[in-house]
C-alpha cells in the first residue's frame, strides 16, 4: 500500500506543526520520520492514520483519497511508545481484541481467532507467554505483544510511534534489529517516528528528516548520515565539527561568511604538517571508548574543541598524548554559505 501526501498543512492556534509536507512512501517500505521534539512527526503520523486531520493538502493511499475515512475505516495498525495493552486481559486475548471487535459479518469464527493469535504470537517469538497478564511481562515483551496486537486485523499500513522510547538501550537494539528482520519477512508497508538517529539508520529503508513542521531531507540511511542536504541535517545526525573561518578552515577556498562542516573520523591527525594548509593544535584530551580513541583538540586562537575519532589501529600507529602539537587536515567537508549548500568537497 503505497502513501502520497500533497501539501500537507497542520496548525494549533498560532503554532505550525506542519508545513507544506510533500511525501510518497513506497509500497511495502519502511520509513522512518525522524527529528528532535516538536518539529512535527507524530503530527504526521497522526494524520495518516486518521487519528487527526490535516487543515489542507492530499492524503491519497495507493492513489485513493483516505481523508473523510475514519481511523477504522483506514485499515491501519498502530503501535504506541507506551505499549498500550489491557491490563486485565491475557496476551493472548489483547491480540485477540482487534478480531473479536470487528462487525458479525467480518469477525473470523473463534477457531480461526484462535489459529491466527496463535500464528502471531510464534511471528513474535511469545506463544509460550499466551496465558500471562501484560503486569508478568517485561518491557521488551509487552511491545511485541503490542505489535501482534496491531498485526492481528491485517492492516494494509502499520504506524509506529517511538516504539522503543521507554525502554533501555539495550533491548531497544534487540528489539529494533528484530524489527527490521520482521519487516523483511512480513513486507508491510510501515511508517515509525523516532527521534533516535541510530534507530532509524539501522533500521529505515529510507529516513525522512524533519524540523519545524519541514521536511529537510529524504534520502537511505546512508545519503542523510553521508551527504547531508542542510546545515540541521548534518547537526542532528552524527557528530560533526564546526569551522566558522578561513582562519581555522585554511583548506577551504570559500570566501564570505561560511561554515566548514567536517565529521570527526573524516579528519586527519599527524605530528607532523601535511601541507601548508594543515591547520596546527594542541591535545587536550585523549579517551579510548571501545574500539574507538576520541581526541580533543584546540587551535591557537581559539577556546572551541574539535573532535576527532580514530581507530584503535590508527591510534597505535602513532600515539598521541594532552599537550601533543599536532597537525589536522579533514578527508571530507561540506561547506554552507549564508545558508545555502555548496557542494561536497573532498581533499
């Protein structure tokens, strides 16, 4: 079930949450709506589903116009931050609930409610759990039952809402990995909201980032993280260094008020000068987190730290120490100007 929107606009009072959102989410994709708080994407998700309507513009679902159908009539799943599941009922009987509710002349017979929960609840890897209370389950389990729940009427879209928000790091990556996986198997056309870059690279066919109600960029995983279109995509995305001058940017050839945006492993460090446009700093400090050796520097003149990350194997080759003066010249850089792009520039 593929999704086009069309000059989508939402206002609350005074306050834009969205902006003249153009968007076609492909059958069968995976997409994920990602930005910091209040830049519009649970808005967004909202609207699709029919939880909430949109002050203009196109809601079209495979070319058919879904805005006065209501959220039942959408045939949309959705999966909320907080699990949403009833208390009183068995895991078995909260994905239940969708089949049992349906009109008499749609509601499956109780042997076949029964197959199909079953079948779900195996997809999830929680058949043996079908007798428990949601109280019995742990955080992870109760947002896969969540996710059966939302399966169970066959939704042609399913809509995801900070699936993994209220739980810790470490099941948030078993759980968005096994996502992805689920996804593959089952090709449901699938929209999640995060504001967690890591989640929606490792797990998006596409990323749609958003800020202040706009859409800033459309791209995979590795065209919004690689090549970012904006100043704020490049900010929210990654760590990245800032250089606001030729002074302290001496490789670039740009003239005017600009801004030199460089990732920390795309610079180069080394005791001594590259060339004459290498700029010289001082260590401040050194920190080995994993396999990765984050370096601290300063350059003269200035009280702004740059971040560089080196390899374990790289560090080893050539040891750096707090009050080393060393050479730094960046691999990659992207130049902004008066808030327009230049193009990608390597050295």
């Amino acid at each position: 079930m593929s999704i086009t929107i069309e000059n989508l606009n939402k206002q609350f009072g005074n306050y834009k949450a969205l902006d003249n959102i153009n968007l076609e989410v492909n059958s069968g994709e995976l997409l994920a709506l990602l930005g910091p708080s209040g830049c519009g994407k649970t808005s967004l998700l909202r609207i699709i589903g029919g939880l909430d309507v949109a002050d203009s513009g196109k809601l079209l679902f495979h070319g058919k116009d879904v805005e006065q159908r209501d959220a039942r009539e959408r045939n949309v799943g959705f999966v909320f931050q907080h699990y949403a599941l009833f208390r009183h009922m068995t895991v078995f009987e909260n994905v239940a609930f969708g089949l049992r509710v349906k009109q008499k002349k749609q509601r499956p017979k109780e042997a076949e409610i029964k197959r199909s929960v079953h079948e779900l609840l195996s997809l999830v890897q929680l058949d043996w759990l079908a007798d428990r209370y949601p109280a019995q389950l742990s955080g992870g389990q109760r947002q896969r039952i969540a996710l059966a729940r939302a399966l169970a009427v066959e939704p042609k879209i399913l809509l995801l809402d900070e699936p993994f928000g209220a739980l810790d790091a470490q099941v948030r990556k078993e759980l968005r990995r096994w996502l992805r996986r689920l996804h593959d198997e089952l090709h449901i056309t699938s929209i999640f909201v995060t504001h967690d870059q890591e989640e929606a690279l490792e797990v998006a066919d596409r990323v749609v980032v958003m800020n202040k109600g706009v859409i800033e960029q459309i791209g995979t995983p590795d065209e919004v993280y690689a090549a970012p279109a904006t100043p704020f995509v490049y900010q929210f995305i990654g760590n990245v260094n800032l250089f606001h001058s030729r002074e302290h940017a001496p490789w670039t050839q740009q003239h005017g008020d600009a801004v030199a945006y460089v990732r920390p492993h795309d610079i180069d460090i080394s005791h001594k000068p590259q060339d004459n446009t290498a700029l010289q700093v001082e260590v401040k400090l050194v920190r080995a987190i994993g396999s990765v050796v984050r370096v601290e520097v300063v350059a003269d003149g200035s009280s702004e730290f740059i971040e560089i990350e080196l390899s374990r194997e790289r560090f080893d080759t050539a040891p750096l120490s707090a009050g080393d003066k060393v050479f730094i010249r960046p691999r990659q850089y992207r130049v902004f100007e008066s808030g327009v792009k230049d193009e990608l520039s390597a050295a």
